[in-house]
C-alpha cells in the first residue's frame, strides 16, 4: 500500500497534490494507496490554547470521496503516541500496514516534540525498503497553502480566497434548527444553523453563498453574528435566507457554503432599513452565485454527500 500520511484537517490544494502523486507511485508499483491521518487532530490533544478544526470528521470522508481517496483510514491520536521517536513511529505504521510508499508534504513533522521531519521519514524508510516521495508545496496568489493560513482567512471572513485555496469553498453542514421568526417577520425566511463544536466559523458578518437541500443547489444570503438591530440577543446565530425555496426547512440536513463576504454585520436605526439593506444582500448574493462557475460541480457533489 502507498500511503499519504499528514493531519489533514481537511483537503487542500497542497494535499491534493500529495494524491495525485501517491497515485502515480501505486500505478507504477501496481498497488493500492491511501490517506492514513489521526483523530482527533494532534493539535486538539497538544495545543493549550484550544483548536477550531475546519471539517468535521463527516466531512473529512465526504471531502475523501469527492477527492477520489480510496480509503482513508484514521490513528487515534494520544500523547502516548506523540511522545514516540521519530524510529518507532516508523516501527508503528510498519506493524498495522502493508506498507510499500510514503507520500508526504515537505514540512510534514512527526514523533517526540516534532523532531522527525520528511527528510528523516525518508531515510526511515529507505532502510525498510519502502519507496518515498516528499512534495514540494502549493502556493496560491503568492502564499503558501496551508490548514493554518486557511484558518486564518475563514476567521477573518476571506471565504474567497479560502475557497481558491482549497479548490473549493468551504462548508459546514447541520440540520436546521428552530429561530426566533423575525427573519419571517421581516419578508426574508431563514433557516438557522448550529454548526457542530470546535468547528470554526467565518467572523460575524453577511456572506454570499449557496445551499444543497435534498440534492438541489440555491443561491443564499447568511447572516452571522448577533443581529444588533434587535435587543436581547446572546449567542452567535448563523443565519442562511434561502433564495428561490418555498417550503418548511426545520428538521432537514443542509450543506452551506461560503462564496464571499457582502459586508460588516450592521446594526439599524429603523427596521425598514435593514429590510431595504437585505434587499440588496439578497441581489449580490444571486449575483455571486451566478460568477461562480468553477465550483458549481464541488458544490452539488459535496452537497449530495454530505
């Protein structure tokens, strides 16, 4: 088996690029390949400040399918085996795999206080035979494509670029909760969204983006934050107001995804003001989905699975 091994919170370009190799090499080698990651992330177990992941693990194995991975298989990840050298980590994969090829990322780290790296990996396992391929990295608009960098941008509302950095936008997906009905009230329905713990969400703010219900695709206009125009209000809500649906969403699975940031979440002296600005929220956002071209295939395949 050649294997890709990495965290993989989620599937970049970068790691994308790390399957199109480990393909060739099980083409080459006529033997099978796939990802073999860990869960929880090892940033969930080590970090002290706490981790916001992008992908659930649901979506992990959606992403996987959408990608062509053949099999993803996952580690429990434990201090124990963080604590391990870089030599008996090799030693592990070795006794659960079949192991003919690694394929890794040129920064990928590994073992006791991340002292193993590719380079390491790679005379590991030349002395076991197995073939290596360490992959150069990915950039997109001049910057390093990374979990990290991605994270960065979806907290600051870059959903765009998070998208091109992805290869496709990103998503949460949940099952659509009971609201407070003022978006009814208002003219503009919404369904209301509760993404799952320790997922991260793009910052407060309106955002274009479209919808999967039950197989079929609508352009949308989500709201996040805590609608200053109205008193009383504590939690984060995500709000999506679906474009063109007619019909009772509560109790239904959905798959929503960020195409780009509109504006600044706002607070309004007078409610026919923030109607007249949801208007024009609700124009850009069908006008965003009508320019976005090259994700409309991603989209309907990951929100059919998801």
């Amino acid at each position: 088996m050649i294997i890709v091994l990495g965290a993989f919170d989620g599937f970049h370009r970068g790691h994308q690029k790390l399957f199109k190799t480990a393909e060739q090499m099980a083409s080459g080698m006529k033997d099978s390949w796939g990802v073999v990651t860990f869960s929880p992330h090892p940033q969930a177990v080590l970090s002290s400040d706490g981790f916001s992941f992008l992908f659930t693990e649901r979506e992990r194995e959606v992403l996987a399918r959408f990608l062509g991975v053949p099999e993803l298989v996952r580690i429990p990840f434990t201090r124990s085996l963080a604590e391990m050298k870089p030599e008996d980590f090799v030693n592990f994969l070795e006794e659960r795999f079949f192991v003919r090829g690694l394929v890794v990322g040129e920064d990928f780290k590994f073992g006791r206080l991340r002292k193993g790296n590719a380079l390491m990996l790679k005379e590991l396992a030349l002395a076991k035979g197995w073939q290596t391929s360490i992959v150069s990295k990915v950039t997109f608009g001049g910057v390093k494509v990374s979990s990290s960098r991605i994270r960065e941008l979806i907290s600051l509302g870059d959903v765009k670029v998070a998208a091109g950095m992805l290869g496709y936008p990103f998503f949460l997906n949940a099952t659509v909760s009971h609201g407070e009905g003022r978006g009814v009230a208002l003219g503009f329905p919404t369904a209301n969204i509760v993404p799952c713990a320790g997922k991260i969400v793009p910052s407060r703010g309106v955002y274009a983006g479209a919808v999967v219900i039950e197989g079929k695709i609508y352009p949308t206009a989500i709201n996040i934050g805590f609608n200053p125009t109205f008193e009383g209000i504590r939690s984060l809500r995500v709000e999506s107001h679906v474009i063109g649906f007619n019909g009772d969403l509560y109790g239904k699975k959905i798959a929503l995804f960020f195409l780009d940031r509109i504006r600044n979440e706002s607070r309004f002296a007078y409610i026919q003001d923030l109607i007249a600005q949801i208007k024009k929220d609700v124009k850009v956002a069908v006008d965003c989905w009508e320019r976005a071209e090259e994700y409309r295939k991603s989209i309907k395949m990951l929100g059919i699975h998801v």
